[in-house]
C-alpha cells in the first residue's frame, strides 16, 4: 500500500467518524404537550388521559372545566420513584387556564407513570404519562 492511499483511508476514516459524532450529538427536537383537566365534555377527566412522551419534551396540564384539580403520580407503582414525586403537584389549582408545567428530564427511567387527581380519583380521573 502506498503512502497516497494510506492518507486518503485515514482522512476518509476521519470524515466518517466526526459525521457520526455530529449525527449522534444533534438534539432530538423537544415537543410540548397540553393535558386538559376537566374534559370539554364536561367529565372528570383528564384529556388526553393517555401520553406517550420523550425525554425534554415538555407536558402542561391545564385547568379546563371544574376544578380544582390537581397531578399526582402513584410512586409506588411507578418506573422511578423520586421522579414520580418530582413530576406530581399536590396543590390544588383553581383558576381556569392554570398550567403545571413538567419537563422530562434526559435521565428520566423510561416506563409508564400512572396519576390522578386527588379530589376526583374516586370518580375516574385518572392518567397515564409513558416516558419512552
Ligand atoms: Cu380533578
């Protein structure tokens, strides 16, 4: 093998691994989600009661239709416990266009979340976040 040849497979081999580095490195993009709380139908529900989401995606609950209501996750049954209690809000929110904001941490355990809303759960609000 010449020396030609041997420069060009090593700066070829170069171009292939800083164009894997910069694929590998680029940010997934982020999406937000709005969860309604108190269905526009008038139920105790949250809408959507179901969301698939991704690390650095972002979910909003939104007061709705009759409040209050508030995001709790089941930590005993979830993925990760700790995470489970960071993303819930035990305060009741009253006003109509309220948000709780969480965003998915890049290191969250992926998995299903369940929650609901302590003062309704008794009447079926309930929802599930999975963190893919
Ligand atoms: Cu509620």
């Amino acid at each position: 093998m010449n020396l030609t040849k041997r420069f060009l497979q090593a700066v070829f081999a170069a171009v292939f691994a800083i164009g894997t580095l910069v694929i590998a490195a680029a940010p997934a993009s982020a999406s937000s989600y709005t969860i309604k709380m108190g269905a526009d139908n008038g139920m105790l529900a949250f809408e959507p009661k179901d969301l698939t989401v991704s690390a650095g995606d972002t979910v909003s609950w939104q007061i709705n239709k009759m409040p209050p209501h508030n995001v709790v996750f089941d930590d005993g049954k979830a993925p990760d416990a700790d995470l489970a209690k960071a993303m819930s809000n035990t305060k009741m929110m009253f006003a109509s266009g309220d948000t709780y904001d969480v965003t998915i941490p890049a290191d969250a355990t992926p998995g299903t979340y369940t929650y609901f809303c302590s003062p309704h759960r008794g009447a079926g609000m309930l929802g599930k976040l999975t963190i893919q």
